[in-house]
C-alpha cells in the first residue's frame, strides 16, 4: 500500500494490472465476451482476513531473505495456475527478482474417468494408497515361495509398493490427466516400477550367483546385436538425466529407464553371461553390472529404492 503497488478496493487490499504487459500476458485480467475485465489479486479481504496470496507472498519475503534461494518452485495442481502468475507478479513488482517457477501437474482419475475418490466418495490419502499398495506387494509376495523371511518379504514389499505408487505418478507427463489402476501399477509387465526392480533383481542374481568371485577387466568386445543395444542404450543415460531440468519432466528420466529395462531382459534371453568365456564373457558381465548400476541410480534419481530380491 505505501508503495502503491496495492490499493483499497470495496475495503480490500488489492492488486490490479498496472498495465505494463499486454493483455493477454497480464494475470490481471481475465477476458469475457471479447472485452478485458479486472481480475485484481486479493491480498486482505474486506474483513481484514488474509488469504494463500498473503501467506506466499510472506514466505516468498521469507524464502529469499532468509534461505537466500536462487530458484523458487512450487509444486502445485494445475488449476492453481492463475493464481501463482498473480502472486510471482506482484512479488516481482516489490522487487523480487528471484526466478520462481509453478511446476503444475494433473489430476489422478479412477477406473470411471472422474477424480480418484473411495468408494463412499471421499477423497483417497496418500498414505492409504501407499499402505494398500504395500499390502498387496505383500500378499503378491506371500503366493510365491522364494524362501524369504517375513521380515525380507515386508521390506521388499514395502520397497515395491512405495515404489509403484512413485512410479506410477513420475512415469506420466506431469500435466496429463491419468487413470489410477492397481493392477497396472503393481504389474511385473509393462512401464512399471516392478517391471524396473525385477530388472534390476536379474542383474544382480547372476552376481549372487557368482558369490563375489569376479573381477571385471577393459577386455571388452562388443559383437552381438543386443549387446550392442544394450551398450547403445546405456550410453544415453547422462543425457536422459540432465534433460529432466528442462521443463521439470521426471516422466523422460522413467521412460529411459524402462527402455533400459527392457533392452536388459533381450539381452538376458538372446545372451548367455555364465556360460560365456573369455572376453564375451567380460563383456556380458560388463554390462550386467553397468546396467545394475544405472538402473538404481536413476530410479534412486525418482526417489525409488531398489531390492536385490523379490
């Protein structure tokens, strides 16, 4: 208000465009029926009552003078889109220069198409669905016989259950609408985190399987075709990893990761690595292992952990 940046409109504090960029650029004004209309940002309501333009703006003061922070982002559902233009806007005008970014996603549908809800219509908790994803992993675990503890059958399920849930929300383009599908989501086929982790789980059997007895060397050949696409595909993982900065896409880094998977379980079923001697055999091995690591790596990039076992 001293500074004019707001002014007193029917006893609220608000601000309005000043004008400064074009209409269609302004978060100020909204357009109805071919002509631009005032669409101020509410910083105190007539009462005196603050609202979220308030509070962020306070933490936006907060963040940059106290954290010092170089970039701002905020993670928020898409419909909020008007209103952080508003509130970086009018935080630019009192001198911010602090990038800040609203990094917008959307809504998570059920079965039906409309927003994901329980069955007597509330709205599902993460938590729930993290427990009830960890609950079936579980129960998948308890059909097989792999002579595991039930304390190793609890943490794997845990890994996968969190992990599919994860999966499941980072694998999408973050502004697309999708459908929410436990049989999907906890499938061992398909762009899933299980898919992923039994991956992972295979490249690390053939060196429980060897139990510690190998030294890898630079005697590498690369003669066969899913050797070599397997190589190919490994060779793209910086540049994968690097491109989820642009435009804040975890999704690109997820389908990188189940193209590796998935040239991984060819080269499994078209190349014998224990069977293999020599500097084929090096190289198989080679290969088992940097898939190993990238794949924890980048799944550890999307916040996922990994299992040797499952």
């Amino acid at each position: 208000l001293e500074k004019g940046i707001a002014t007193i409109s029917d006893g609220a504090t608000v601000v309005f465009s000043d004008g400064s960029v074009k209409p269609e650029a302004d978060p100020f004004l909204i357009k109805e029926k071919d002509e631009w209309k005032a669409a101020p940002c509410i910083i105190r309501k007539g009462d005196g009552g603050f609202l979220y333009a308030t509070t962020d703006l306070a933490t936006i003061d907060y963040r940059v003078k106290e954290w010092k922070a170089d970039e701002i982002w905020y993670v928020v559902g898409a419909p909020q889109q008007l209103h952080f233009r508003q509130v970086f806007a009018a935080a630019q005008r009192r001198g911010v220069t602090t990038k800040m970014t609203h990094i917008a996603f959307g809504s998570i549908l059920g079965p039906d198409g409309k927003m994901f809800k329980t069955r007597s219509g509330e709205t599902v908790g993460l938590l729930e669905v993290i427990d009830e994803a960890i609950e079936r992993a579980r129960a998948a675990a308890d059909e097989k016989d792999q002579g595991l503890s039930d304390a190793e059958k609890d943490e794997i399920s845990r890994i996968i259950g969190a992990g599919a849930v994860k999966y499941a929300e980072l694998s999408q383009n973050r502004l697309t609408d999708y459908k929410f599908s436990w049989d999907k989501m906890l499938s061992l086929q398909g762009n899933t985190a299980p898919y992923l982790l039994n991956a992972y789980v295979r490249t690390r059997s053939i060196f429980r399987k060897l139990d510690g007895a190998v030294t890898l060397t630079s005697d590498l050949a690369i003669t066969e075709p899913a050797e070599r696409a397997l190589a190919m595909k490994l060779a793209q993982f910086a540049e994968n990893a690097h491109d989820i900065l642009d435009d804040h896409r975890p999704n690109l880094l997820a389908n990188y990761l189940y193209e590796l998977a998935d040239t991984y379980h060819s080269f499994y079923e078209a190349c014998h690595v224990l069977r293999a001697e020599g500097t084929a055999r090096n190289t198989r091995l080679t290969l088992c292992e940097a898939t190993s690591r990238v794949l924890k790596t980048g799944l550890g990039l999307l916040g996922i952990q990994t299992t040797e076992r499952m």
